[in-house]
C-alpha cells in the first residue's frame, strides 16, 4: 500500500493539484474586467501595478498594513499558519528524502527540532482561530461547517505527521493516515477557497 501511496496516488494528487491551480490562476485573470483591472493595469502602470502587487506583499510582510498592527497577536498567528502550511510540505527532511528517491528533486531542509516547533505553532494557531471563531458573535455568524471541514483538512497532515515522525504506537497506521491525508489535502486547494495558495 505504501508503495501505491507514494507512486501512483502521489502523482495523481500532484497532477490535481498543479493542474487544477494553473487552471484556477488562469480562470482569475481571465474573470479580470477588462474596463478596469486590466486597463487600470495597463494605463495607469503605477498604481496598477500596485494594485496587484500589494496583496501578495501585504502577506510576505503583514505586519505593514495598519489592520495587521492593531492586532499584532491574531497577525503573528494567522502568519505563523500560513506560513506553516506552505513551508512543511516543501522542506520536510522526510518529504526531501522521498522527493529525492522518486523524482530526483532536493529541497533545503528544516532542522527536526524547528519542523517540531512550527507544526506545534500551525497547530495551537489553528485552534486558536477556531476558538476566535466560535467566541466572536460576528465570526461565528459567517463560519459554516465547510471552514472548518477545511480546516480540518489542512490540520490533518500535520497532526498524523507529527505522529508518525515521533513513533506513537502503531507507526504504520499513522504513517499511511498522513501520505492520505497530505494527497487528500493536495487533491482539494485547487478546488477550496484556499487555491489562492498559488
């Protein structure tokens, strides 16, 4: 099993996913109002171009916009999140080691003991958000259950990671739950709300 997981599904789920964000990032632009993005773009390249850039600079650096700086203990969480979940996947020195035997790529590597940190940190992030979610009147009132399936779907490779990579018994078991749940959540971006990853 462990073979097909990481062969055939594991090129499946990179397949969905790849494909499915190239085809989401080219339905975006083409859904660009051509009487005002795009031309807002082109004429007005300055602050066009700013337009566009801004989002993803806001998001390298959060702590530049006011929003961010009012509320300097959700920012560092939701960050630490975010950037959790994009960083674990690539620089896992298990998921380096597996790249490297089936495809011949290599990534730079996390140290063990930062990878612990981080996924503890995306972990106790996640579930403050959660929290935040269910206390605050004006959140709960637009969180639906599909947030937190999603969630849900996120945490799950981290958690069966963590598991597996510290040997709770039965090492097997996790160890085949976060190959499924890490396809799983693969398999899904393209298709969720959070494709925007791209």
């Amino acid at each position: 099993m462990y073979q097909f997981l990481t062969g055939p599904l594991a090129w499946l789920s990179f397949a969905i996913f790849l494909i499915g964000l190239i085809v989401r990032a080219v339905l975006y632009i083409r859904g660009f109002s051509w009487k005002f993005d795009r031309v807002a773009t082109k004429e007005q390249s300055p602050s066009g171009i700013k337009g566009v850039l801004s989002p993803i600079f806001l998001w390298l650096f959060p702590f530049i916009d006011r929003r961010w700086r009012n509320n300097v203990g959700f920012a560092i969480l939701v960050f630490v999140f975010r950037i959790g979940l994009v960083v674990m996947p690539i620089f896992l020195l298990a998921h380096n080691i597996i790249l490297k035997e089936r495809w011949g790529i290599r990534f730079w590597t996390l140290p063990e003991t930062t990878a612990d940190i981080l996924t503890i940190a995306v972990i106790f992030s996640a579930v403050f958000l959660i929290l935040r979610c269910v206390a605050l009147p004006r959140l709960r009132n637009i969180t639906t259950v599909y947030d937190y399936v999603l969630l849900a779907i996120l945490l799950a490779p981290l958690i069966t990671g963590f598991l597996a990579y510290h040997q709770v018994p039965d090492y097997r078991f996790w160890l085949i739950a976060h190959i499924i749940c890490g396809e799983l959540m693969l398999m899904a971006i393209p298709f969720a709300k959070i494709w925007h990853v791209v």
